[in-house]
C-alpha cells in the first residue's frame, strides 16, 4: 500500500494512504500531530473514500485548482 506524507508543519502533518477495509479499496487523507512522546498520531480530521471514487475527487481538486 503506498503511503504520501505532506508536512504542514513541524507537529502536523498530512498523510494520504491507501487502506483496505472488509474487501474495500479505500483512499484516506487525515491530519497527524506530534505528540509529546514524540510519536505521530491521527486527529479526528480527515476524510476516507473508496478508490472508485478517486477519479472524481481528483476531478473536483482540479477544478477547484483552475477556479
């Protein structure tokens, strides 16, 4: 599964990742902080959706990039 990590800066970040969940292929992208032991954990931040539908997030990005 492939894995992106986006810093947002020096204690967040934004992981985009592939996932699978009961036989679905899935795409999430959430906000991760730094804790103060040092460890990278998920905020409640983040959205997760079906592979199927990437085509058409990536459609809405791009529109929303060219606007």
């Amino acid at each position: 599964m492939k894995r992106f990590e986006l810093e947002r800066s020096a204690t967040e970040k934004l992981i985009i990742e592939e996932s699978e969940f009961k036989g679905h292929q899935l795409v999430s992208l959430r906000i991760y902080f730094l804790s103060d032991d040092e460890q990278w954990l998920p905020t409640k931040k983040g959205v997760t959706f079906k592979r199927e539908q990437l085509d058409d997030v990536l459609a809405a990005l791009t529109q929303i990039k060219s606007a």
